[in-house]
C-alpha cells in the first residue's frame, strides 16, 4: 500500500478545481436549502445549464465568452422563475420534485440522439474553454508537483482562481444574509406564515432566493466542467444534487463556511476510501468477493448515500454546525 | 455469488469491446492506413440489410447494389456491392459529395428508408471515409401513423399498469405518513433483484420467484417502518429531514445493487419463452405483456376492495384523512403504518418483477420508476390511492404518445410526462382527484 499517494491523492482531490466547483454549487444550494428553506433537489440541472449553455455557443456557434456568460446567466435565470412559478406557493415537497424531475429532464435533453448536433451527446462538448487557457499566466501544460501528486498548469490555475471565485461567492452570500432581505430569508425559512403576517412579500422572497441559488449554482457547473476542459452529462446526474446536499449538511446547513467546509471533508473522505480500495484490489490484499478492481468505485457513492441518511438523523447540525441554525423544517 | 460477479464482468467487457469496435466502425479515424487501391483518398462502406427473426436482431450484407458518388449531380464514381455487401469508390479530389444508394439495383422486397437513400460525405486530404447504408423490410410505409396508435396505446397501458401498482405504495406512505419517499424506486428494483437471484441463481420457476420477491420485498417494507421511518416519527424528526434521509437511503441502495450485480441489464430465466405476439385488433401483444395486464388489473381491483371495503382498509383511508381524527377516534395508527409499509412494499416488488419482464432488470431501473411515479400521484392528487390510479393512467399512456407524436425520441421517452407534471402543478396543483388543504 503506498499510503504516501492515498494520502496526497485524496488531500489534492479535496482541494482541487472540480471541488472547487462542487463548493460552489453547494453554495449556491446553501442558499436554497439552507437559509431560505427551499429543498431544491435540482441544484444539477442548474450546474448543467451553467456549463452547456456557456459551452454550446462558443463551440457550436463562435461566440465569444463575453456574450456566452451573459446568456448563461440569463437561462439560469429563467430556469429559477421555471422552477419556482409552478411550485413556490405550494407545499415543499412539489418544489422537490418538480426541481428533480426538471434536473433529469434537462440531463435526457443533454444526452439525446436528436440533439448531439448541439449538445454532442454523450461525448460532451469539447474545446470552449480557451478563455481559461489564455488567461492563466502559468504554462498550460508544465507539470507541479504536490507531495507524491502531480498535477498540470492548467490544473493549478482553475484550482487557484475556482478557490478564489468560492471565497468570493462566500463573502457574498456572508454579506447578503447579514442584510435586511438576508434576515427575512431566515424568518421565512423559520416560520412562513410569521413572515407574511409581517408583511412581507414571501413569494418573491423565495423566488430571489431560488434564482441566486441558482445562478450560483450555474458558476459551479461551469467552474465543474471548465476545469475538466469538457462539458460532460455525466457529471449532471442526480447525484450530483444529493453529493451537494452532503457536503451543505457536513459543513452545517445555513452556515458561510459550511459549503467550503463540508467539500473539502467530503471529498478527502471519499477519495481516500476510494484510493485505498483501489491499491487493496490492486495488491490483492482484498478478498475479490468484497471487492473487486471492477466495482471497488461504487463503494464510495454507497459510503456518501449512509452517510447523507446518517448525518440527518444523528447530526443534522453538521459537524461543527450550530443546533439553532439547523432547520428542516419546511413543514 | 461469486461466479455470477466474474460472469457478469466478462460480459462487461465484452460488451465494452464490442462498444468500441462499433465506435471504431463508425468513425474510422482521418489517419487511417491506406489500403492496397492508389488513390488517396475513397469512399467505402457497406450494405447491410437489418431485420428481426424470432425476436433477435440479425444484420446481413447485401451484395449487387450500385453506389453512386455524387458532387450536385455529376457523376464521380461508383461500385457495386460484393459478396461481403461491401463497396469502394477511389477518389482523387477532395470535397464535399453525396453518396446515394441506386434503388433500382435493390434486391425485391428490400427498401432503404427515404432519408437515408442520399448521404452527405466530406473528403478531406489521405482520408477513407465510410458510410454504411442499412436495409429493412419495408415496414415504414405500410404502417401509418394512424395504425401504429393502438398499438402506442396498448403499450403505454402496459406501462401504465406497471406505474399504478408501483404507485399506490408510495402514496398511501404519503398520505399516512406526509413522506415522499425517495426511495421506493428501490423498493422496486430490490423486488426485481430478489425475483433475479431465485430465479436465475437459485433455479425457481419465475412465478414463485416473483411470490418471493413480493414477500421479501414486504419485508423489507416493514423492516424500514420498524427500524428507521417509524423511530424517526417518534423523535419527531421533521418530514423534510425523513424526505432528505430516504434520498440517502435511496443512493446508498442504488449503488449497492450496482455494486452487487453490475450495471448491465438482466433478464429473467423464462423471459425468452413465449415469443408469438397475440393479435387483438391491430395489436400485437406478447403473452407476457397481456399477463403483466391483466395481473395487475386484478392486483388494482383487489386493493381498490381492500381500501374501500374491509375494516383495516377503511382505517388506512380514515388515517390518511386526517392522522389526528383517526388516532382519537381508536385507530392504532402505527399498526395502520406498518400495514400500508408492508403492502406499499409488497406492491412495489410485483411492480419490479413485472418491470423487470418487460423492460429488463437494471441498477438504476427504480429512479426512472420514480420520477414517473411522482409525476402520476402528483397528478392524480397527493395522497389520493385512487387518484394515484389515475395519475399513473395517465402518465403510463402519455410517456408512450409522447414517442408516437415525437418520432425518434426513445430516449426523451419520460420527458413528456414530467412535462405533464409541471404543467398539472401551474393549471390544478391539487392533482386531478386530490383536496386543496393538502397542497398549500
């Protein structure tokens, strides 16, 4: 067992872009779930429209990127005011499962047939993310190293900036909840009737909400798959949601820090159980009943769907969180 | 177990080999070596005549057809096919052409699907592009749309039966206990699971297996209700948290049935028995197909009875109505949980046995069972059996007119009943049969 790259690996999977971009999204989900109450479970149509309605334009139609953002922020816009039209003024749990159902609608639209001419399928998009490339001062391709973990320039870069852009995102949601309208989001999300009793427009409260979380949510997406140099559907699936979920829930729900927190948990976590099931198949100092070098990667998406179910039960308040700020209780 | 995993992964890469031959097929790369013709660049493929024979696709080549090379109209080049239906048209220019298949040369009975008689290619420098032109029986033609309806309609009552039996479950759970629970998906494909291993690794005939996994799965339901759902409603834990606690349940359960048997797609032992098709009218239906009907007619019907007819019944309804009511009013409210868990379950693993018979058994089969069975109980009103009954009606049928009205969609199949969802929650949130008070 070479337990010196188990240990890099997994600390270099915690604090690379992709968390990064996962931190972001959480964020973003933060807002929903945490402060204001929504239970959004389609925080990954959000991510995917952030990537795919950045990339499609610059790749399929030569945009440049100062007018492919734009329209990415605007479709994750009006996905937000899609979302929330129908289902905000009903009981929570519609809003879950419209906010689902939407992500997988999204996610089949991505990876059909009919549309690989716009979305290239299952492939994904490649090749629109020259922008990030040109922008990094540091060689592209040079090669850093990182204890027993080696990464290239390009890496480096979206993983320095994709850290800089989540504290910046957590600056800016510290200082929107500290305002006034930050305060109403939490009195929604503590008792709805009081807020409305107080005059307070509750619906369009929620609808801001959902759209900030949302846009938030898009920049995660895009930073997901900016990073990767590709826009994968694969990346958008539900569990995308749910391993969000996780990670606001470990690092405490409605807190600032808790999405920067509970990514760099979740991820050092997962990927070390990850790294040492793989070195243990490869030596064979595991039984192949167990598991095997076919199925050993499955394990961790078991490890974080028990873990999501325990911490609920026995921890909602997150490893460090605060019991008063926990609250699942939208009715 | 053992063998089964090691089977199970040599089918695994055989199918990605497979995969990737297909992909090599398909793409042949610019770089690819030149072969023993002169010129630099060609056109070449193959004809190939694609039909099904006792259920099984089969492909074979076509020989003696006449490919012609086009550039807008003038003749460039041409080959007819050999023995190996294959052609081969040397080029020495580069550019954009059009490759059509000659019809006439067409052996009788064969056609080429009209869009598909003229291709477009782009020749670039030392390239050897491929294009293959494939054959079927003229089935297009004779069948309109029109005739292909009853035949849309029977499979998406096939469907739809399938989703009412899956569905009742979750939204008697729903309306007795407030919960969506996200994981009755997996209820669904543990009961296709457990039927799998009777079946096919313990060697049971499929019906007893199936009683098995209906039993099993049961269990299982009240396995839940006992050990996790009905002690988190004591510690009054909020129904969100329980919502956010079964979706955990739910991953943990999908990746384990991944991690168990793999992410192919599995039959039952008898599936391949009873081929010929019963003609009603203009329909074909498999035996199998009018059995998982008319089962789960009788299976809806005798909860339909049970509900509204025996005591235990009436007491689910009252609790569902109102928890506080029936609980004063005598009911023993958690025995009217466990029983609806058990007979949620129950219902679920049928549901994933006669899923599993016509779609194949799969990992993540309960997910887009899931979605679906929201959408119907959604639609019929949360909370409501019967309107479950009739949001699943609805949503079965619609997921298969949503491909007959969108051609070439198979894989958007779901997309119109969600749509049909979001639409139902702008026009009439309460769902067709549902009460206001529930939804605000």
């Amino acid at each position: 067992m070479n337990w010196d790259l188990i240990f890099w690996n997994a600390l270099y999977t915690a604090i690379s872009a992709a968390a990064a971009g996962y931190c972001i999204i959480a964020s973003g989900l933060n807002v929903h779930v945490g402060y204001t109450g929504l239970l959004n479970f389609g925080q990954a149509g959000f991510a995917a429209i952030g990537a795919y309605a950045f990339a499609i334009p610059i790749v399929a139609y030569g945009w440049a990127w100062y007018w492919a953002l734009p329209l990415m922020l605007v479709c994750s816009v009006l996905l937000a005011l899609a979302l929330g039209l129908p289902t905000l003024r009903l009981r929570a749990d519609y809003l879950a499962i419209v906010t689902i159902a939407v992500a997988e609608i999204i996610r089949l639209f991505l990876n059909s047939t009919r549309f690989t001419w716009l979305t290239g399928g299952t492939d994904g998009r490649n090749g629109w993310t020259t922008f990030f490339e040109d922008l990094n001062p540091i060689d592209n391709t040079a090669r850093f190293d990182m204890g027993a973990q080696s990464i290239d320039g390009y890496r480096l870069f979206m993983m320095i900036v994709g850290w800089c852009l989540a504290a910046l995102i957590a600056t800016f949601i510290w200082a929107l909840m500290r305002s006034p309208w930050g305060r109403v989001l939490k009195s929604i999300r503590e008792d709805e009737d009081a807020a409305r009793a107080l005059g307070k427009n509750v619906l369009a409260y929620k609808m801001q909400s959902l759209v900030i979380g949302g846009v938030i949510g898009s920049i995660g997406g895009l930073w997901l798959s900016a990073q990767k140099q590709s826009a994968q559907t694969g990346e958008f699936a539900t569990t995308l949601t749910f391993f969000a979920f996780l990670i606001i829930v470990l690092g405490g729900l409605g807190r600032v820090k808790g999405p920067i927190v509970g990514t760099i948990i979740f991820f050092f976590v997962i990927q070390f159980v990850d790294n040492v099931l793989e070195q243990a198949t490869r030596t064979d100092n595991i039984p192949d009943w167990i598991v095997d070098s076919t199925n050993f990667g499955i394990v961790k998406n078991v490890v974080a769907g028990l873990s999501l179910a325990l911490l609920v039960i026995f921890r909602p308040q997150g490893i460090f969180g605060d019991k008063r700020e926990q609250v699942f209780d939208v009715r | 177990m053992g063998t089964d995993r090691r089977r199970a992964r040599s089918v695994r890469i055989l199918l990605a080999a497979f995969v990737s031959l297909l992909v090599v097929g398909a793409f042949p790369s610019a770089t690819s070596a030149q072969t023993d013709d002169e010129a630099p660049q060609s056109v070449r493929g193959k004809v190939q005549n694609r039909f099904e024979e006792d259920g099984e696709r089969v492909t074979e080549p076509v020989p003696d057809v006449r490919i012609v090379l086009e550039d807008a109209g003038t003749l460039i080049g041409e080959d007819v096919t050999d023995a190996d239906g294959s052609y081969f048209i040397g080029l020495e220019q580069t550019g954009t052409f059009t490759v059509r298949i000659d019809v006439t040369t067409l052996p009788d009975g064969l056609e080429v699907a009209e869009e598909d008689e003229v291709q477009d290619v782009e020749v670039g420098g030392n390239q050897n592009v491929t294009r293959v032109f494939f054959l079927g029986e003229d089935t297009r033609n004779v069948q309109s749309k029109w005739s292909l309806l009853p035949q849309t309609l029977a499979n998406g009552l096939k469907l739809a039966m399938i989703i009412a039996i899956t569905s009742i479950g979750l939204s008697l759970i729903f309306g007795t206990t407030g919960l969506s629970n996200f994981s009755h998906g997996e209820m669904v494909t543990f009961g296709a699971f457990v039927a799998f291993v009777f079946n096919s690794d313990v060697g049971w005939h499929l019906i007893p297996a199936a009683l098995a996994a209906v039993a099993v799965t049961g269990l299982l339901g009240a396995g839940f209700e006992k050990g996790l759902w009905g002690p988190l409603r004591r510690r009054s834990t909020s129904l969100t948290s329980m919502m956010i606690v079964s979706i955990g349940i739910a991953l943990a359960m999908r990746y384990f049935f991944l991690y168990l048997f793999g992410g192919d797609l599995k039959a039952f032992q008898q599936y391949t028995l009873q081929r010929d098709p019963v003609s009603i009218g203009p329909i074909d239906l498999p035996p199998r197909t009018l059995f998982i009907i008319g089962a789960s007619a009788l299976v809806i019907v005798g909860v339909a009875l049970f509900l509204l007819r025996t005591r235990f019944g009436k007491a689910i309804r009252a609790v569902s109505d109102n928890p506080a009511l029936a609980s004063s009013s005598g009911i023993d409210t958690d025995r009217v949980v466990l029983l609806v868990w058990i007979l949620g379950g129950a219902l679920a693993g049928l549901g994933g046995v006669f899923y599993g018979l016509e779609f194949g058994i799969k990992w993540d089969m309960g997910f887009t069972l899931l979605l679906l069975m929201f959408a119907a109980i959604t639609l019929g009103g949360l909370g409501n059996p019967f309107g479950a009954l009739l949001g699943s009606l609805v949503i079965g049928i619609f997921v298969e007119l949503w491909t007959w009205i969108v051609p070439n969609a198979n894989d958007l199949k779901t997309v119109g009943a969600l749509g049909v969802l979001i639409l139902v929650l702008l026009v009439r949130p309460q769902g067709l049969l549902g009460s206001k008070e529930r939804i605000g």
